[in-house]
C-alpha cells in the first residue's frame, strides 16, 4: 500500500490545500520499504487529489482539511487521517502499528491564535462558510497568470488543456477558488491577488546561509539553482539558491511564488 503525507521540514504540514511537497511511503506488512518526497505539482494549481491518485495512493494523512477535499479524495478511494501533527515519519509508523486515530479536523488552529484563525480553504470548514453556486462541483477552466509586470508565468491556453478542480475543495491558492465559486459557465473574470491569496507572504526564517565548505558539492551550483537539501534527519527539502561567493551560499525555502502578487483571467468552461 502507499501512504501520502503532507509534507514540509520532516514535519506533517498543516495545511493540505496549500501542500507544496508529499512524502509517498510504501508499506507492506505494516512495515515501511521505501519514501521518497514529490511535488504538489502545477505549483498549487493541479488537483491534489488526482496528483495522489496518480502516485497510486491509499491513504493520506494530513492536518487541516476541508470537506470538499476529503470528498475528492474519496472519490478516488484515498482515505484521510485528518489532524496529524509532528514528525511525518512518526505519524506513518503510528497509523500502521494502529494507534493513530482518524479526527474531523477541517481547520489549521496550530500555531496561528494569535494571527487570528486560519483555514485551509475546503469546504465543511465551521470557521468559514463558504459560499458560491459551484462550491464541491467539479469544474473546468482556462487560465493565464501574470505578475504586475504583464510577464506571463502559466497559462492553460498555451498548453490547450483546461484546468479542472472540485471547487472549494482546498486544491487551489484561497482567491482562485473564490473567484470562480460564483462563475457562471462562459464567464470570463480578471482577479488580481495579494500574497495572503495566494501563495503567502515571504518568509525571512526560512532564508539561511552556510559555509560552502560545510556543504560538499555546493561549490557547483549557481544562482538560481533549485536543489534538494536534507534536514538534520536526512529528509529532503527544496530550495532556491539565492546568493553565493568565495565562502558563503544563501538559500531561500520559500515557495517560488510566496510574496508575490498575482494576476489570473479566468474563463469557467464548465460545470458538473
């Protein structure tokens, strides 16, 4: 069997709806053989579910999740064990020797009291009602992103393949889901996010720098580069080159697209 864990740092990301990286592990006889870490794929924009389905995936574990996500999920057959915290590994241990339990968690509420509360963008979430004719219906769109500076960074038009999502269901960033929750078919919007719509603000913590001399084989990459690194227990995690010279290299963990304002004109092809 597989088991998918929303994944960031070694850790049980909370958010399922903004999952950038799974880690995919493959059990037999209650008994771990392999993981390897994957990517979210489409940068937030593909169907998470689908992504899952196509990995093969039994189950999931997760923190927060709406309840639009977990009947996409279970349209493929992937059962959830919502509301996991902590060491990814421990979770996936915990579920197979039996003693991890199945919660109703639909909200993130670790760690952002004092932000105010948080949620995860799926539907079902008692904190946040969410609204629109095509709320938990599959949809299907074209769309091309740009940045403030008319640069285009994805479209479905040039691909000449539509977009589709359960809508409300935590598988896209916050203001694209919103926007087309009250779309009619034949509908054409033009929306312009802010970070918190979207991919987040960026993070300064998750900036950091060490000495090439510590870091064997970091004295061939360039700027720009995008590379796996391992946290302390030996997981991988993406990072962005940011800065590097004679002694030092910089690395940026944000996601590509965090602190970015963002663009879309979206056109609804289709409802069911």
């Amino acid at each position: 069997m597989k088991i998918a864990v929303t994944y960031e740092d070694g850790n049980v990301f909370q958010h399922f709806g903004r999952t950038e990286n799974f880690k995919i592990y493959e059990a037999e006889d209650g008994k771990i053989l392999s993981s390897e870490v994957v990517s979210a794929n489409g940068q937030g924009h593909g169907a998470l579910a689908s992504v899952l389905a196509d990995y093969g995936v039994n189950v999931l574990i997760c923190g927060g999740i709406g309840g639009g996500a977990r009947n996409a999920l279970a349209s493929y057959g992937i059962e959830v064990f919502a509301g996991a915290e902590g060491n990814a590994d421990a979770a996936v241990e915990a579920y197979l020797n039996g003693t991890l339990q199945p919660s109703d968690e639909n909200c993130d509420h670790h760690g952002h009291h004092e932000e105010g509360h948080e949620c995860c963008g799926g539907e079902g979430c008692a904190h946040e009602e969410k609204a629109g004719r095509n709320t938990g219906k599959n949809v299907k769109v074209h769309y091309r992103g740009t940045f403030n500076d008319g640069t285009q960074f994805d479209s479905s038009y040039d691909r000449g393949q539509t977009l589709d999502f359960v809508c409300g269901a935590g598988m896209m960033i916050k203001g694209f889901d919103a926007a087309v929750a009250d779309m009619e078919p034949g509908e054409s919007v033009d929306i312009h996010l802010m970070p918190e719509e979207a991919y987040g603000p960026l993070d300064p913590a998750r900036i950091f720098s060490v000495k090439i001399a510590e870091l064997p084989g970091s004295e061939n990459l360039e700027e720009g580069a995008r590379v796996y690194l391992a946290n302390e227990m030996g997981q991988p995690f993406p990072v962005k080159v940011l800065a590097k010279d004679d002694t030092i290299i910089t690395f940026d963990a944000n996601h590509e697209m965090a602190g970015k304002e963002l663009n879309f004109h979206i056109e609804l092809i289709e409802v069911q």
